[in-house]
C-alpha cells in the first residue's frame, strides 16, 4: 500500500499534506484507496493514469495492487490493454488450445512470456506478459507462418502458471521414460538398484520442488492398480498433481527410504522418517511416513518449512484485538496459555510464533514435543520417545527439575500432562500448549471433563485461544458474489444490508479452486477476575460466554465474517470451518 501511496504522490495525483489530515482525522487504519476517492482527495481518471502508466514501465506488478480495497485490477488491465490498442483477455473464462501451445518449443515460450491460445481462421491469439516487448512478439510471430498474430494482454501470472505446469509435465514424462529404461536395462532383478539412477533423483528434486513453489503441506505418492500418483494438499485439499506408469513407483519408493534412512527391503510394515533437503537455496524438513497397501506402499511426506519457526505473531494473520489480548497473556509472569483448534489449523505455527515473542536470554526455555516439528535457537527441545519411557509426563516432570522460565508443551493429550502443566503453571512458570477443542470457551468444559478441579483451572489459565485457518481468495479470478437467498438469511443479522462479497471463479493459478493461500481466523478469551471466580463456581459455558462478550470477546465466526467483508476469503469458506 506504502509504494502505491508514494507513487501516487510522486504522480502529483495525491496530495501528501491533505493526506496527513486524513489519517490524522481518520486513523491510519481508515487508509485506503477506497476511502480516498470516497473523500475526494483521489480522482478515478487521474489514478487509472498513473497507475496504467506505471504499468506499462514495469514500476508497478499488478501484483502490488491486489487486494487494495478500490482498485479492481481486472478493470484496470482492460483500460490499459485498450489504451495499446489491444484486447485483454481473462484466460480462466477461454478455452486454450493445448495443441497449438505444443507446436511451440516450450523454452521460446518460457523465454519470451508467451502463451499461444487459439486460432481463428488465418489468425492466431497470443497473450503477452509485456506487449511491448517487440523482441519477444518478433519472435513467437515467426512460428506462425502464412498467419496474423493477434497480441494480447492477459496476467502474468496465469501465463506463468500455465506455462510453469507444463514444463514440469514435460520433465516428469521425460524422466519417466528414463526410469524405464534403466529398469529394462538393470533387469527386474535389480529393480531396487534403479533407486540410484540420476532419473530418480531429478524426479524426487521436481516433486520437492514443484510442491515448495505450490505452498503445498504434505506431498502424497500412492501405487494404485495402474498407476502411480502423486498428490499435493494445498490449502488442506487433496489435488493430483501427476500420475505416471505403475513401473516407476518401485524406484521412487525406494529411493525416498533411502533418504528417510528407512528399510528399503521392508515393505510388509509402515516405517517412520525424516530428512533434510536444500530446494532453491532454503532448506526444508521432510518427514516420511511409510504404509503398506493393497497394491504397493503410501508414502505421506509432511513438509516442515524451517523459515515458519520464525514467524511473527502480526504476520500470522491474527486480527489486532485478538493479537493484543494474545501477546498480553504470553508475557504474564506466570500460567497457562493454550491455543486450540482441530488437526491442520495451525497451532502449532502459532505456538512457534509464541515462543519467537517470549524468548529472553535471560530466560531457561523448553520445548516437548512429539515430533520436534522446527529446531529453534537458544531453546531446548526435547523429543518424545515412548519406547524409552520419555512420555509427555515423564518429559515435563525432568523439565521442571531444569530450572526452567518458560515451557512449550507440544499438545496436551492426558490428564496426567495436564495436571503437571497446570501445577507448573501455579508455581511460577509460564506455560503454553495446544488442546483439541471447538472454541476458547470450550476449552474449560474439555478441562473439567478431563477431570482436573475448577479451582485450579481458575488459577491457572491466563488466556485461551481457538483458531482456524480459512482459504483465500485467489486474486487472479476475484469477482463479486452473489450469495443465495439461504445464505443471506443466514449471516445479515451480522453484517451490514449494503456488504458486498467475493469469490474466486476458478483459474490456473488456483488450479481451478477458486483460492490461493490461507489465513488465520481467531478468537482470544482472556480470563479476568470475574471468568475466574465464575469458572471455580461451575459457571455454565453459556453463562461464561454472556459476561465474556459483555468484556469484549469477539468471536472466531464474526471474526471471519470481517475477514469475508474485506474481500480476503468467501462467506462458505466462513461458514465451512467456523460456524458452530
């Protein structure tokens, strides 16, 4: 928003000292596009220009614009395209001739960000990331002989995209039939030893680095009847990314074991690893999970981002309120704090980000967790290891012999854990864990049935917060949506009559979903004094919820409803994961 501001000032189409009054009448929060034009101090004729004109020179990325409330990127890209005299053409809404793109060489195209789309009679329509890129038009019109390029503008990163997925097709056909050679050469006998091809290794390198570049959490390889498919979740779906001949899953298979120092010969029993791999210069944890099936092994590969062990709380997405509410509860001198939610809602990122805000030199902090997920700094970690008797229990009990400040219990799953973090919490230490509940408030009544007193949940907990993580949406295909009239009668006694929503139509960026990314929805319930002595009375959990709502508490559903009414996520994301 920063450089739009700048530039806008630069480009005398801002007014730097009106600008000031704004924000000192307003609040800085109250700054946007939108609210400029609202007040007049940025006229639409004079911020197309500026902004089409920076466009054009490459000092802007339509990139820089998305999501900034009063610019609608796709209208722009129209009057640009039509100020060259060219059409812009919204690639998700075509359909692309895949053949004419195949009698291309795929390096011209990736070289001169180009993309072939169809052909018309004698004309044929290409899309350009920059149509004034004479070399590049030059080139790519010499494919075509006897006929007439149309150019176009179309985004740049659905040309990127398109382009992207099929060079790495190419790569995995051609490694394909690479494998298969070696495996014809080495005989099926030595099948195990087609592991060490060069093949297999680019093809593991691709797989790695194709699902870092898709933001992908957990890589899936499965044998099935006929095939062998590889599947990525990506923002906590399952989507098949390729699917090659049966022959190759043997070698990949073993090769992974290899690296997970597994046992390539076991294949009866499931088996358990992890490794280390640099992908383009970041290096990622890997941990491998094995699992016989009816037709070969599943391997599962979870993908540990060690760049995420040292997120900010700010930068998790978490909404002011709940992130000051947070960040006054982890540096309480002493207590509980717990973060709670269901598998895959990332409690544990925010817990890290918990740990980077707390951690002191002077301060003796320790982890236990099972598995030791990312290995922080001037932290000691300790990993679970049931079969020698470290349980959460047995962990916690050594931990409080070592002196520590502050202790970082990876998920409570007992009352044994619980009681032993709760007594932590009253003699002075700070505490923060995980706990599988629906909400904050929930939270309690999970305590009470895992059979620990009120009296010392009361005394013990300091905050409680429960989370989710909602998929956003994709900003290449954003368009206002039309709820239906159900939907409507759902949510308006929360929202404003004039609100308006949004949707992602579906594009190749997204692959077809409609969302890139994830976000963070939260609600934070700080016990104060009257939560606390209500809560070692046996106050109900509705009774609870009154006086918390009357001190301030913002729910994680209209939470997200704030998040749907700035254009960030959909309502039936909303409804989907919060709605109670």
């Amino acid at each position: 928003m920063q450089k739009i501001i700048d530039l806008l000032i630069k480009e005398d189409a801002l007014d730097e000292k009106k600008l000031e009054l704004f924000i000192e009448k307003y609040g800085e929060h109250r700054l946007t596009i939108a609210n400029l034009l609202k007040v007049r101090l940025l006229h639409q004729e004079k911020l197309d220009e500026v902004l089409i004109g920076a466009l054009k020179i490459q000092k802007i990325e339509i990139n820089d614009l998305e999501g900034l409330q009063g610019i609608d990127t796709t209208l722009l890209l129209k009057k640009q395209a039509k100020e060259m005299g060219i059409e812009f053409i919204d690639i998700p809404s075509i359909e692309i001739d895949y053949k004419l793109i195949k009698r291309l060489p795929l390096k011209q195209l990736k070289r001169y960000k180009a993309l072939p789309l169809f052909v018309e009679d004698d004309r044929v329509t290409v899309a350009f990331e920059n149509p004034n890129d004479f070399a590049a038009k030059g080139a790519i019109e010499r494919f075509f002989h006897g006929k007439i390029m149309i150019v176009a503008l179309a985004r740049k990163e659905i040309i990127h995209q398109i382009l992207s997925h099929l060079d790495v097709n190419e790569k995995v056909e051609e490694f394909s039939v690479d494998i298969k050679e070696d495996l014809e050469q080495g005989g099926a006998e030595n099948s195990n030893k087609t592991d060490e091809s060069p093949a297999v290794l680019k093809l593991i390198e691709l797989i790695l680095a194709t699902a870092i570049e898709k933001g992908t959490s957990d890589i899936h390889i499965e044998a099935t009847e006929e095939n062998c498919v590889v599947r990525y979740r990506i923002d906590g779906m399952l989507q098949e990314n390729f699917k090659m001949e049966k022959e190759i899953f043997s070698p990949l298979a073993s090769r992974m074991k290899l690296l997970s120092n597994l046992d390539i010969a076991e294949k009866r029993k499931p088996q358990d690893g992890r490794f280390t791999q640099l992908i383009k210069g970041r290096p990622f944890d890997f941990r491998v999970s094995t699992l016989p099936t009816m037709f070969g092994e599943s391997i599962v590969m979870r993908i540990l981002d060690k760049t995420k062990a040292m997120i900010r709380l700010e930068d998790a997405g978490m909404n002011p309120i709940s992130y000051e509410k947070f960040i006054k509860g982890i540096h309480s001198p002493y207590g509980i704090v717990l973060v709670t939610g269901p598998t895959g809602s990332g409690k544990t990122t925010t817990l890290y980000g918990a740990l980077n805000e707390i951690v002191d030199p002077k301060d003796k902090v320790i982890t236990v967790e099972d598995p030791v997920e990312y290995q922080m700094d001037s932290i000691q970690q300790v990993q679970i290891n049931s079969n020698a008797g470290l349980t959460f229990p047995a962990a916690l009990r050594s931990i409080l012999r070592q002196d520590p400040d502050k202790i970082m219990i990876g998920e409570i799953r007992d009352q044994e854990t619980l009681r032993i973090a709760i007594q932590a919490a009253l003699t002075g230490h700070m505490v923060i864990s995980t706990l599988h509940t629906n909400s904050s408030i929930a939270a309690i009544g999970r305590m009470l049935d895992m059979g620990i007193e009120n009296y010392l949940i009361s005394g013990a907990v300091v905050a409680i917060q429960a989370q989710r993580l909602v998929r956003k949406i994709c900003q290449s295909c954003k368009e206002e949506a039309k709820l239906s009239t159900t939907l409507w009668d759902d949510i308006k006694k929360y929202v404003p009559e004039s609100s308006k929503f949004y949707v992602g139509k579906g594009c190749p960026v997204c692959n077809g979903s409609g969302y890139t990314g994830r976000e963070m929805i939260s609600e934070v319930l700080p016990i104060s004094d009257k939560l606390s002595t209500m809560i070692a009375n046996g106050a109900t959990k509705d009774e609870l919820e009154k006086v918390a709502i009357e001190e301030g508490f913002v729910s994680m559903f209209k939470d997200g409803l704030k998040k749907a009414l700035d254009g960030k996520t959909t309502i039936e994301e909303i409804i989907r994961v919060a709605r109670s």
